[in-house]
C-alpha cells in the first residue's frame, strides 16, 4: 500500500513551507542563533499571526476542522527543513491542544490567546525516560512543595535543559504527587523566586536553560489547569505521544533537506573531470540514505495514522523516535562524508542538521534508555500473553 498526503494537506505544507523560506533566509538564521541567541520574536509572531500554532487547537481556539497529528507532522517537516528556530512542535503539538481542551479560568483564556497570537511565548517541563525501581518509565522532575496555607503552595525545584526557557513568558509545569498523579500549573516566569540560567544546546536552533524555583508562590484558583486536585497524567501522556509524532516530522523533514542538498552537491562537485555523483560507491551510499528516509517516512505515517484513530501502541510510537533519529543522525553523518572536508563548514551548512539530530537523538530520552524501555515493554507484553 503507498500512501498519498491528500491535495489539501499538500496545500496546506505548500503555503506553511513558503512562510518559512521566505521569512528565514540564510541570513536571518544565522542572525538569529548568533545575535539573538536562538530565538526571533518577529520570526515566531509572523508564524502565529498566519494561525500556524492553532492547528491543532479545540474549542473555541479550534480555525481548522478535524485537523490530526498526521497533518501537523507533515508540517512539521518544513520546520525540520529550513531548523525553523521557535519551539513549534512543543508549543503547537503539545501545549495549546492541552490547554485548549482544558477548562481556564478567564486570566488562563487570556494567556493562551497571547500564545497563540505570537504575544508571548510559553515552554513546559518534559518528563524523560528513565530507569526507576529496576524498570523504565517515565520520570517527571522533582517539584517540592515546602509550604501550603490560605490557598497557596510555596515550591522549589531545579529543572534542566528546559526549552527555550530564556525567552519564554510562561511555563507550563506538571506536579506530581507521591501517588503518581499530575497536576499542571501554568505560571509567569517572571514571578518572584524564579530565576533562569541559559544552558548549552548542542543544536543551536533550540536553545535550552535551568528553571531554579526557590520558593516560588502558586495560587491554587489562580494557577492551577481545572484546580489541583485534576490529574492530568493520561491526557499528558497522550499529547506527549503527539509531540514525538511532530519531532518525528521535523526528523524526517531535516534529513530530506540534508540528501536532497547532497545530491546536488555530488552533481556539481567534479573529480578528474567527471562529477563524484557519478562513482557507484556514492551512488549506493546515496540510495541507502533514501531507503532510510522511505522508512522512517512510512514508519511514522503508520503511527501518526494509529493515533489519529486512539488505537495506537505507545511502543510503536516509542520505536519510531528512536528509529527516526538514528536514521536522521545516519544520513547527515554520510552527507558529511559526501561532502568531503566542505561538509562540516559554514559554508555548507550540514553541521547545523547534525547538531539537530544530536539533540533530537538525546532529547526526551537517551537512545540506550529508549532501546531497554522498548525491550522491557515487548517483553511484557509476551509475558501477559503467555499467562492468559
């Protein structure tokens, strides 16, 4: 079976794509990570002023009608293609779905309107996959609660490796109880007892800092998504799951970039007269990178397509990030080799696509944590079906 995006999806990508060509020339991006340390504001309200953010919104925010994860991915290639720098996938795919189909309170209203408008820019706190109690599961960051009195909570914590937390407004943050359920704030970072410290990103299209909260003030009317008593743990779970399906998008969207400018490199770059694209040892290398792309393209199609329909399997979803980025590490790895000595300079560019599937590779969970928390579900599931 091939499948086909549908004329609409393709005009949608179409018009998406153009914005960001015609808004992110090479001079701006490399104005935007050298001189403005990763982020432009006018780039990111550009984008949001076209409705690009509320894709995937519900509700009364909700411009599109059954818009899926499936559509938003294939955006999310031309993100991946031109290293759009603004955390689009996090805040479209995850953060306004959750809120929109959230009940706010009218202050929270106001805030996602000047979030999806491009006002203000808003970031959240990701769990990762860890290794707890000899399994693997999902580890949110460690949020202390030192005092609680007149409807108010005082907490602390230290958050690392929080995107784009340096230029962010708001912050979506989960709390987890000792029982295991989630409660989620949304607060300014500007409030008194937070500080952020700007970490190093090895891609510098997403730059990263430390949220320190020392006894920072939560209001329990005021802060809190549907009180503090709601938990969110399964709806978060599910958007988390969307987010990796738009990371997948850019993945494949940036390694489709990377072999298509090799290609037209190999074509143009002569030895002993003739163009190297012509030598069969780089004709297979080329064909293997493509066969890798058409994987983790049908791959990811498949379990976009899954979720979209609520029978997805989480470990299918898992296994498409991990082999979605070792695919796309893969092919700007031989894109290099192509290249020659050009392929790690400015010059070129590649080593920007590579520096994103390092950190694509390492984002969320780190492939070795990825591979054994895989492994260990599929064991399971073998478990429970030998016992029933």
């Amino acid at each position: 079976m091939e499948y086909r995006f549908t004329e609409e999806q393709q005009m949608m990508k179409q018009s998406f794509h153009s914005l960001l060509n015609k808004e992110l020339s090479n001079e701006t991006f490399h104005q935007t990570i050298e001189e403005n340390k990763g982020f432009s504001k006018e780039l990111w309200k550009k984008v949001a002023q076209n409705g690009w953010l509320s894709v995937l919104a519900k509700g009364d925010m909700q411009l599109i009608e059954n818009m899926t994860a499936l559509d938003f991915m294939y955006l999310c290639e031309s993100v991946g293609e031109t290293l759009f720098p603004g955390p689009y996938s996090l805040v479209g795919g995850y953060i306004v779905p959750f809120l929109s189909q959230s009940t706010l309170t009218t202050t929270q209203t106001e805030l996602l309107n000047n979030v999806v408008s491009g006002e203000q820019l808003i970031t959240a706190v990701l769990p990762r996959i860890e290794k707890q109690n000899n399994r693997f599961n999902l580890i949110w960051p460690s949020i202390k609660i030192m005092e609680e009195e007149n409807g108010c909570l005082l907490i602390n914590g230290e958050l690392d490796h929080i995107l784009f937390a340096q230029h962010s407004k708001l912050l979506l943050l989960p709390i987890e109880d000792s029982n295991g359920k989630i409660s989620v704030c949304l607060i300014n970072t500007d409030r008194e007892g937070i500080t952020i410290v700007p970490q190093e990103s090895v891609d510098l299209s997403k730059p990263q800092g430390k949220v320190v909260l020392d006894r920072v003030l939560v209001h329990l009317n005021d802060d809190f998504v549907e009180k503090r008593e709601s938990d969110h743990s399964q709806r978060l779970f599910h958007q988390l799951m969307t987010y990796f399906i738009c990371l997948n998008g850019e993945m494949v969207g940036g390694a489709n970039k990377v072999l298509n400018q090799t290609v037209h490199y190999v074509k143009e770059r002569k030895q002993f007269g003739v163009s190297v694209g012509s030598f069969q040892a780089n004709k297979h290398m080329l064909a293997d990178m493509y066969m890798m792309l058409e994987k983790a393209r049908s791959f990811n199609i498949y379990v976009a397509f899954m979720h979209d329909q609520d029978s997805y399997n989480y470990i299918d979803i898992a296994g498409s990030r991990l082999f979605t980025a070792e695919m796309y590490k893969k092919i700007c790895e031989d894109a290099i080799q192509l290249h020659g000595g050009m392929g790690f300079t400015w010059e070129e560019g590649i080593h920007f696509w590579y520096k994103t599937a390092l950190f694509q590779l390492y984002h969320v969970a780190d492939p070795t944590n990825l591979t054994q928390f895989i492994l260990e579900e599929l064991l399971k599931e073998d478990k429970e079906k030998i016992t029933s």
